[in-house]
C-alpha cells in the first residue's frame, strides 16, 4: 500500500465536512493529516475519525 492509498482514505473521511468548508479547506486539511502520519501509516487513525465527526 503506497501513501497514494493513505491520501485516498485521507480525502475520504475529510469529505464529512460540508461542502463549502470541504471545498475551501481540504488541500491544507490534509497536508497537515499526512504530515502527521506514521512512517508507514496505511489507513488513517481511529483519532483522526473520531476528530472528524465530532
């Protein structure tokens, strides 16, 4: 799995925010969610979800 697959996930769970929010923000959203990742990370983190929809 290559940090391709990472992003892919990344982008799917940044796509609970609305649409504008979404939309204006989800580039720096997840440059930031990669940067944090775990050498190796395949699948975002369970905190990273819970972060999302709360």
């Amino acid at each position: 799995m290559s940090s391709d697959d990472l992003e892919r996930r990344y982008r799917r769970l940044l796509a609970v925010y609305p649409w504008e929010h979404h939309r204006v923000y989800e580039d720096e959203m997840l440059a930031v969610l990669l940067a944090g990742a775990r050498p190796g990370q395949r699948r975002p983190a369970a905190a990273d979800w819970r972060r999302a929809v709360s």
